[in-house]
C-alpha cells in the first residue's frame, strides 16, 4: 500500500469515526447524514500533495506542420459541427445525489463486498437557505443536463424527481448498464467548520478493489471537471479525493467521478449556490470539463 492509500484510509477513518460532529455551520447542528458520502473534512492537509499532482504535461510531442502538408482550412461553424458530431458519440450518465427521503437499509461498498453502507445517505442541507442538498443537486444536474445535450451529447439522468429510492450501487449500475462513457455525480458538501468552501472532485484510488482498471479515466474526469468549475465560478479549488469508500464509485465500471459542487455548511456559498445565476455557472463548468476529458 503506497503512502496516499495509508493517508486516505486513514483520513477515512478518521472521518467515519467524527461522523457524529458533522454540522452544517452557523451554529446549528443539522442531523448528520446516516453514512455521509462527505469524506473531505479531514483531508485539507492533503492539498499540497494533491496540487503537486495538477501539473499539465504540455503536449511538447504535437508534431510541428510540415511546410508541404495540405492545409484544410476549417470554418468555425463546421468546426462546431464537427465537435457537435463527435459529442454525439458520447453519453454522458447523470447522477443528482441523494433523494428525498434517505435509505438505511445497507448494501455491500461493492461487487463481493462483505463491508456494508447504507443505501443512500440523506445528505446535507444549506445552513443559512435551508435547501437540502438533493434538491440543489438535482437543480444543477438538470441545468448540465440542457447543456450537454445543446451542446450534441446523448445524457441519461439517473433521477429527474426528488421522490425516488435508488441506492448508490443502483446508481452506479445505472451508468454500468448504460455504458455510460462518462458518470457524474453531483454533491454538496458539508463541514464542521463553516469556514470551509470550495469544490473538489472524488474518484477511486489505482489500488480499488473493484475497479481500478477505470481508476486512469476516472482521475483525468476528477481533474477535467474540477478545473472547469473552479475556472467557470471562480470558487476555491480544493482537490481530487480519491478513496475507495464509495458504494456509487466502487460499483461502476465506468469512468466515475463525484463533484462536491461547494459546500453547504458555508454561509456565503451557501447562499451563493442557491441563485440561478451560480448554478448556472457551476452547470456550464461542469460541462467544460466533460468537454475538455472528451478532448474536445
Ligand atoms: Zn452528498
């Protein structure tokens, strides 16, 4: 086991045991989720180990244009098109968390597992709006869902209502059956400090029991999306959190990543993501960065 798979077990550890102080800021506690899917709290030391992994290759091997090749001269309109035609190649696998009314029943963290969670947790709720945290995730899912599909995409939504009962390893499978060439799963955070903000994304580790072979696409998705976030909203950029605790993640066999939109626990980003015009601005990032993991 490497040293960042010792640090996230840990962290996870670490995280599952101070579940019970999980609140949602401004000095009121909010019922803590059943098995929150919120393993972050304890992971801001590991920044600097993550912001060390961002660096971009640049692409030093493009070859250079030789001077007698054909140059084909391509109008932005059909390069459009041509970006149109290929996004139709791709579908993109939706996943609003959580649900109107959690589940607690457990399921195994994977295919074979003898480890359980909870179905599907209850999630957080915005300590100053008051929204709970599955209607703002189906809010944004929605809006990338418009988008992608403007933009050519096929999109498959794993919820388009609050009132469903769709456990995690349901999600994934979901995706699985799809053959979902991208699966986004949208969150919020909460924290116990209510300073905390930002948005980080979350896939599996390269040692995941269940899935690792995805473990490549998954990171370069985690990183893709993220960084159009951050760049389309402007709000910190936390990291890509990679663990292996994941029903939702653990069951795929997909390109997998989940994206903390921002937290909830956070007063101002709280109220910042309850406005159509931020989520708007999160939605079109999200879709930026589907975009940039397709190459396009
Ligand atoms: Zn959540």
């Amino acid at each position: 086991m490497n040293k960042k798979a010792i640090f996230f077990r840990t962290g996870y550890l670490l995280s599952a045991l101070s579940a019970a102080w999980l609140f949602g800021g401004c000095g009121e506690p909010v019922k803590p989720p059943i098995v929150p899917e919120v393993s972050s709290v304890f992971m801001e030391s590991s920044q600097g180990e993550f912001e060390e992994e961002w660096k971009e290759t640049a692409p030093s091997d493009v070859p250079e244009e030789s001077e007698d090749s054909f140059s084909v001269e391509t109008s932005p309109e059909e390069l459009s098109m041509a970006e149109e035609g290929k996004r139709g190649d791709y579908l993109v696998v939706i996943d609003a968390g959580h649900q109107k009314k959690g589940n607690s029943e457990k399921e195994p963290i994977g295919p074979g597992a003898t480890e359980e969670k909870a179905k599907v947790a209850s999630g957080t709720q915005g300590c100053s709006t008051k929204i709970p945290e599955y209607e703002l995730t189906l809010a944004v899912s929605k809006e990338v869902e418009q988008i992608l599909l403007d933009r050519g995409y096929q999109v498959k939504m794993v919820r388009d209502t609050n009132d469903v009962d769709i456990s995690n390893a349901e999600r994934a499978q979901v995706a699985n059956e799809a053959g979902a060439d991208a699966f986004v799963r949208i969150h919020a955070n909460g924290a116990a400090d209510s300073t905390v903000n930002g948005a980080e994304t979350l896939c599996q580790t390269a040692q995941n029991p269940y899935n690792a072979v995805f473990y490549e696409d998954s990171r370069r998705l985690s990183e893709a999306v993220l960084e159009g976030l951050v760049e389309a909203t402007g709000c910190k950029k936390r990291f890509v959190n990679e663990t292996d605790t994941m029903s939702g993640i653990n069951w795929c066999q997909v390109p997998v990543t989940i994206v903390e939109v921002g937290f909830m626990s956070n007063p101002e980003e709280d109220e910042r993501m309850a406005t159509e015009e931020y989520r708007g601005k999160i939605a079109e990032g999200i879709a930026n960065g589907i975009d940039a993991y397709f190459g396009l």
